[in-house]
C-alpha cells in the first residue's frame, strides 16, 4: 500500500545470510488422530513428499517420537494388539535422523 506521501524503500536479506538456515526447513503435513499399529506405523504416504516420510509424534511431553512409514496396501491388515489414536505429523525424514 502506498501513500504518495511517504517515499519508498526496497529491502531484502543476502543470500548468503539466509540459504544455509533455507536449506535446513524440511516440509510436514499435520495429521489428526488416525488409528495405526504402534508398533508398525502403516499408512498411505503422500507422493509428493518423496519415497523417506517418517511418522512424527509426542512420546511424552517432553519427547518426540519418529518411526519410518510402512506404504499401506490394498489389502485390510489389522494389527496384532490393539489400534491406536495417534496425531502428529509426516515429514520428510532429513540427513542428520
């Protein structure tokens, strides 16, 4: 929004200020509670988040928790113990996990 009082100014960060942090932002879909075999964590994975997504969840109020995901089939598989409610996000799992 202009004035036509004020005079205008452009800002802008260096590069070189900003691409290392840049490079370190890894993108996460947030996902509410779904029901999923805590030991297996097995559901449809998003296409466009690469092949290495990773299930990130609280594992207590403290700690995180991060489990590779299992590619869901076709087939129903229900899990050995119990199911349950989950909520956390996927993301892509970075080079230093």
């Amino acid at each position: 929004m202009t004035s036509g009082i004020l005079p205008r100014k452009s800002l802008s960060l260096l590069r070189e200020w900003i691409e290392e942090p840049l490079s370190r932002i890894l993108p996460s879909l947030r996902v509410e509670p779904v029901l999923v075999d805590p030991e297996t964590i097995r559901m449809p994975k998003p296409v466009h988040l690469g092949e290495e997504q990773v299930w990130s969840r609280r594992g207590s109020e403290t700690t995180w928790r991060h489990d590779l995901i299992v590619p869901a089939t076709h087939e129903a598989l229900s899990p050995k113990g119990s199911a349950v409610a989950q909520e956390g996000y996927i993301r892509i799992r970075g080079e230093d996990e």
